[in-house]
C-alpha cells in the first residue's frame, strides 16, 4: 500500500538520520519539503571538515538530554538542513520540515526566521520553548506516530483509534533518538 506524503517525508528523515555523526548515537534527520518536492536534508553531526568524535562529552558528564548542548561541536539535523539549503541557494520560505524528533528552542528559532510554515515531527524533545516559538511565528507543528514502532497507532488514526483530518496521527511516547 502506498504511504501517506507525512510517512513517505518522515521515512525520509529517518534515512537521513542514518548518516548522523553523533558519538553518543543519536540519530535525528530532518527533511525540507515544499510541494511535495525535497529541497533539502540535514542531520546532526559536527561541521564540515571537522573529525568526528569519538567520545561524547555529555554523556561522560551524565549531562541530561536537552541540556549543555554547548559542550557538544554537534550540529542539529534542522540546522544543517538550513545550511545545506542556503549553500545551494535554496530557499525555505513555506515549506514544511519533517524532523524525527521535536526541534529545540534553538531550531526552532532558526525554523521561524527562514519562514518554515509547518513542522512534522515523531519523537518529544524537553524544551517548552519550542512550541511557543512555533505558536509566535504561526508555524503548524504537527506529532505524527512512529508507524515502525509495533505499538503506534496506524498513518490514519490517533492514538485512541480515531481518524485524523490529514492521515497523520499523533501520539504521547518519544522517540529514542531524541532522549539519548
């Protein structure tokens, strides 16, 4: 059965997140889309050029996740994403970005300023100033289910079972990606 567009564009950022440079083994993608057409990709990993860690330094500290992220060289995928879109000379202006975890308070910043219009989403991230960004710049942030996962609810319900109005579903569990 052919998929939804919100399930093809997560699978996407999943495939995405497999490149992902993270020494503690968080992998997030993210994929930027405007009418149906890919624009680009990011994950999270260090710059360009720079040798990748071997070691986290976070996870040596016991650093909760969503916390100290100055200690990390890492780039998130959304910012990368960004990036790779300006170094190609593409604009973002009202697309939409699938992204496998919830972005931060950061991305999501970064998200309003080049004028992403809606963001997609599987897994939580602890950082509440995400979604107020996202409200404040009139971005639609939308929680769709991890169909990989045995446990989620299928492409077209909720988590009760109910249909939604787009094909996507949402439900209350986070990603392992993103609580790494």
């Amino acid at each position: 059965m052919r998929p939804h567009w919100d399930r093809h564009w997560m699978d996407m950022a999943h495939l995405a997140a497999q490149m992902s440079t993270c020494a503690a083994g968080r992998r997030v993608g993210a994929v930027f889309v405007r009418d149906k057409r890919l624009l680009a990709t990011g994950f999270n990993g260090v710059p360009s050029g720079y040798p990748h860690p071997e070691v986290c330094q976070r996870r040596e500290l016991g650093v909760p996740s969503g916390e100290g992220l100055h200690l990390c060289v890492c780039a998130h995928a959304e910012a990368n994403g960004i990036a790779n879109a300006a170094r190609h000379g593409i604009g973002l202006a009202d697309s939409t970005v699938y992204v496998t975890c919830q972005p931060c308070g950061a991305c999501m910043g970064a998200l309003a300023n080049v004028g992403i219009a809606r963001v997609i989403f599987e897994g939580d991230y602890p950082d509440e100033r995400s979604k107020a960004i996202a409200g404040y710049a009139g971005i639609t942030l939308e929680r769709i289910s991890d169909s990989r996962n045995e446990a989620a609810s299928s492409p077209d319900t909720d988590a009760a079972g109910s249909a939604t109005d787009d094909g996507s579903a949402s439900s209350n569990g986070s990603c392992s990606s993103c609580s790494a």
